[in-house]
C-alpha cells in the first residue's frame, strides 16, 4: 500500500500474509418480521448491530461497503470485506438512532452514514464520542448529541450511559486523541450502555482488556456486545474472546453477543480463531453466547 498504507493504523490495515476466505452467509435477518414487544438483535457484521429495542430501532457502527479505510480519489484504500453485510442498506428499516463509539474508520464510516442520511434527511438522530463530531456534523441528521465520559442522555425515551474503555481515538495519526494524554483536546472513544422498558445493553464499541466497565457492575446488565477480534498482534488495543468473555462476567451481564470479528483481516489470527475460542471458554462464564455468527437474530 506504499505511503499511504504506511500512515494507515493497525484498525484497518489489516495482513496480506493471512489467507482472506470469501465467506457466504448462512444466515439473514428480517427486521420486518421482528416484534416491536421484544428486544431484538442481529449481528450484520463487524461491529455493526441492528438493535429493535422494543419499537425503537438503533444502528451501531454501520459499515455496509466493500472496503474501509481512506478515501482516494473516488474509492477507497483499506482492507476488502471477508463477509457481506447480512442485509443491505434498502433492506434496513429507518435508523431512529445510529450509535458511533470512536472516529475509527471501520467504526464511522462516512459513505455509509452519509447514505443513510441520504435516504433519511432530518429523520435520525445520532449520538457519538466526545471530539468526533467534526466528522459527521455536514451529513443530514436530526440531531446530533456528543457523549463524554460519564454522560448519561435520554434520547426517544431510551436511556444511553457512555463508558470509558482502554482503547485510542484518532482518525488520522496526526491527530491528538486521549490514549495520548490529550484529555481535552483529543479525541474520545466510548462504550455505551442502552436501557428501555428495564432491560439493558452494553454496546463494548472497541476496547483491550480492561477494568473500566466495572463501574456497570450494579447496573444488571443483560446482554453484553463485545469486541473479539484483531488482538494479534494488536492487543494493547483489541481485548481477545477470553477477555471478553472475563469483562462481561464481571458486569454480570446474562448474555453475550460477538462483534468485530469476520469480516475485515485486522490481526493475523486465523479468520475462525476468534469465535472457535469464544465457543470453548464460554462455559467457564456464567453467561450464555446468545449469537455466534454474522446474520444470526437474537431476541430476548
């Protein structure tokens, strides 16, 4: 990638020594068939998780394209996806809320929200980290609200807590973020805790293993979203399964729910690696894996 893949950070540059398999999905779900009295759930693929939270629907780090990565001149330069979305942007219903954890490019991806808000002008409302605003404020939202560490927000009757994690915040390398002591003027990077109706969701966003999310332990957590993926050799920032799995337990949340992993080469582990290894330490945890594969719905 010459240059400018020399400029590119570890998120999104990805291995070319690792075989990159062109998977088909055996599952897809179908969001018009879901019921609006339920907590619903589908892994579309990476971190991008299409939530109906009883009525309200809420999109996480939507990265529908081919590629991620730095726009160059119409395209783009990044890692090609491994896996297709599990449904596509027509097949979606309207957002009422997208979730953006970080300014990373495999987490905010411009073309695909600028599509979204394409399709939807004024009828979304999104909420991202402290000092990434800057990146989506010309897109056409409804709104858009900023969440430092320890906000809390009620947004459309839903109520969102936005967490601190151990993980970097900067778009381009030349920016400051607060993984380099710029806590005022660096950029953010967050979890979130989603709650409706009494139930709870821990959206882990990205994150290496860490004892920050303890602070939710009395928050009775029932499903955890976690990042599993891209920890070799990249686990000062990407927590690995059994981490994962020790971060969810120790929130006590009930189920647990894979993200980031499958569908861009980011580390060098094999591309099964990281969901074989959750399927084996998962019975140590008292917590049951409610998804384990890209497309698979979960309700609860």
């Amino acid at each position: 990638m010459g240059a400018v893949g020399a400029l590119l950070p570890p998120f999104f540059v990805g291995s070319d020594s690792v075989a990159k398999p062109n998977i088909k999905l055996n599952y897809k779900p179908e969001p018009s068939k879901w019921n609006n009295n339920d907590l619903t759930i589908a892994w579309i693929g990476h971190s991008t998780v299409l939530i109906n939270f009883f009525g309200k629907w809420i999109l996480t780090d939507p990265v529908l394209f081919d590629r991620v990565g730095v726009s160059f001149f119409g395209g783009t330069i990044g890692p090609e996806r491994l896996t297709p979305p599990a449904i596509t942007i027509d097949e979606f219903p309207r957002p009422d809320i997208i979730l953006l954890s970080h300014a990373h490019m495999d987490h905010t991806d411009y073309p695909t929200l600028k599509r979204f808000t394409k399709k939807y002008p004024d009828q979304i409302d999104v909420i991202t980290a402290y000092l990434t605003k800057d990146v989506i404020e010309d897109l056409s939202w409804k709104s858009i609200s900023v969440m430092d560490w320890g906000d809390e927000l009620t947004l459309q009757d839903i109520r969102f807590k936005a967490s601190e994690v151990k993980h970097f915040g900067w778009r381009y390398p030349w920016e400051k973020d607060r993984s380099r002591g710029f806590m005022k003027d660096g950029r953010s990077f967050n979890a979130y805790l989603i709650e409706q109706n009494g139930k709870k969701i821990l959206f882990g966003g990205d994150t290496a293993h860490t004892e920050k999310l303890r602070s939710l332990k009395n928050e009775n957590v029932d499903i955890a979203i976690m990042p599993i993926g891209a920890y070799n050799p990249w686990i000062r920032n990407h927590c690995n399964p059994e981490q994962a799995l020790q971060m969810a337990g120790e929130i006590n949340a009930k189920y647990f729910i894979p993200i980031h992993t499958k569908t861009f080469q980011q580390g060098v582990e094999p591309f099964n690696e990281a969901i074989d290894w959750l399927k084996r330490a998962a019975p140590k945890y008292n917590l049951e894996i409610g998804l384990k594969e890209i497309g698979q719905t979960f309700v609860l």
